[in-house]
C-alpha cells in the first residue's frame, strides 16, 4: 500500500506528536508522507479531501463529515488551553460584551477558536481573518480592535503590551465541566477501519517515543519552530500534549459532541453535526 499523507501544522505539539512517525523512528509503523501547514490551510485543503490524513479545527469538522472520520489519538484537547481574545489597554474597563461591535482579527472562519467566540460572545462580531502569527502584531499596531490568539501567541502577547478580556477555553470549561476541544487527525473515508486503526496506533507509538526519548525528535520540533525561545517551544508542549493526545477517551467525545450540539442550536451550524469516529 502506498504511504498516507499525513498533514499536520508547524506548531511544536504536532511536531513533537507525529515526529517519530514522519521520521522513520518506529519500527514496524506505517509510512507516511508528511505535508506541514497553518491550521486553516489544512481546514481549507480538508473541504477538498485532499489529504488521507489531517490536523484540523473542531470547527471544521461539521463540514467534513461525509468525507472523513475523527481518530481518537493525536488531536489536541484539553483543559487551561483555549484561544484568548486579547486587545490594547484603554482607559476605562473593557466588557467582553462590548466587543461584539468591534473589529477583531480571527485566525480562520472555521477554527474552533472563532467557534468558542461566536458561542460567547452570542452573536457574530466583525471578524478580520489573518494567519494566527500575525494577529497580536495587528493588534497592537491597531489595525484592529483585539484579537483572538492561539497557539505560541498565548505566552508572548503580553510582551506585545496586550491584555487578555476573556480566555474562552475557561468560558467553556465553566459551562460545560469539558475539556475544549481545539484540533483533531482526521482519516479519509477511502481508508479502511483496519488500517485506520494502525496508524492511529502508530500516532500513539510516535507520542510514546517522543516522552522517552525527547533527545530524538525535538531536533525535528525546533527545526519548524526557530522564530521560538526555548522556553516558549517546551510551554507549548507542555499546554497542549496531554491525555487527551494519547486517547480522547469518555469526557473528550463528550466535548465534542457538546461543542457541535451548543454551535447547532446558537445558529452557528445551520444542521446538526453528528461526529464520526474512527475507532
């Protein structure tokens, strides 16, 4: 059989996650072909099954569920790692409510951050679609009002002189008592249940390798992440690799159907999205 593509983003968690995997470290696994991208080009290149296996956004996955299913490994989900909507000091207090009428960039249509904010914020702001590494930059330079940042962004906007209004993923947490469910590896509906089930067990191998042996695959993680301290890069992991990566387990499933029934009945998907698992 041919080797999968498997498409994932730049950021240290998934570099570090699939690493071994993409690099021929594990002995028996799958061969796979690796394609790095920014998270809403891969929702993008999903909507045209363009890849048997891809990172993407929970928010985009209700519009993927004819051509793929979810993978219970690799994905990221978790708890104190939601997107944050952050803007420019002012005077006087600013209420999260009142950005409902400003300008915010977002980075993407269907990433699960502007997903988050829709659902808080109870209607759709004015939204500025950019890449995630140039919002807190077009904040501060005031192109627009705030921002909603993820990733690497939530430990250096505050160096920007940026304050947090709302953190979404403890907006979601206290709603809901569930993780918040952020990225997800979907497999292509052409690929079996079978080998479905071995490259999600060769994601879980890759993970496995990187925790014992780090010396051996963060080489490939600062590779893809060189505009990044150190300590930046190791936060990063440390934030969003988690349980939830190794399994989704109970509480994950949980969260995701609770994050498509709640953006269903808020309007935000104009039919209920059933998720699809694949093993």
């Amino acid at each position: 059989m041919a080797p999968c593509t498997l498409a994932y983003s730049p950021c240290p968690n998934d570099t570090y996650i699939f690493g071994a995997l993409t690099n021929g470290l594990l002995d028996g696994a799958p061969e796979v072909r690796a394609h790095l991208a920014d998270i809403e080009e891969l929702n993008n290149a999903a909507a045209s099954s363009q890849f048997e296996l891809t990172k993407v956004s929970y928010g985009a996955i209700p519009f993927l569920m004819d051509r793929y299913r979810i993978l219970p490994s690799g994905g990221a989900l978790g708890r104190g790692c939601g997107p944050l909507l952050v803007a420019r000091p002012a005077g006087s207090p600013q209420l999260f409510s009142d950005f409902a009428r400003k300008r915010i960039a977002i980075p993407g249509e269907r990433t699960t951050a502007f997903m988050l904010l829709q659902l808080a914020l109870g209607s759709r702001p004015k939204s500025v679609q950019m890449r995630f590494d140039r919002i807190v930059d077009a904040v501060a330079n005031g192109e627009v009002d705030a921002g909603l940042i993820i990733h690497e962004s939530r430990f250096t906007y505050r160096d920007a002189g940026l304050i947090s209004i709302a953190d979404l993923g403890e907006w979601w947490e206290t709603m809901t008592l569930l993780p918040v469910p952020l990225g997800a590896i979907l497999v292509r509906n052409d690929i079996g249940d079978d080998e479905a089930k071995r490259l999600n067990s060769a994601i879980r191998r890759s993970l496995a390798f990187a925790r014992e042996d780090e010396d051996a695959v963060m080489p490939f993680v600062r590779e893809h992440a060189v505009e990044m301290s150190d300590e930046v890069m190791k936060s990063h992991i440390e934030l969003y690799v988690n349980g939830f990566s190794d399994d989704l387990g109970h509480d994950g499933r949980e969260a995701v159907h609770a994050l498509f029934a709640r953006a269903h009945d808020a309007g935000i998907l104009h039919r209920q999205a059933e998720a699809v698992f694949a093993t």
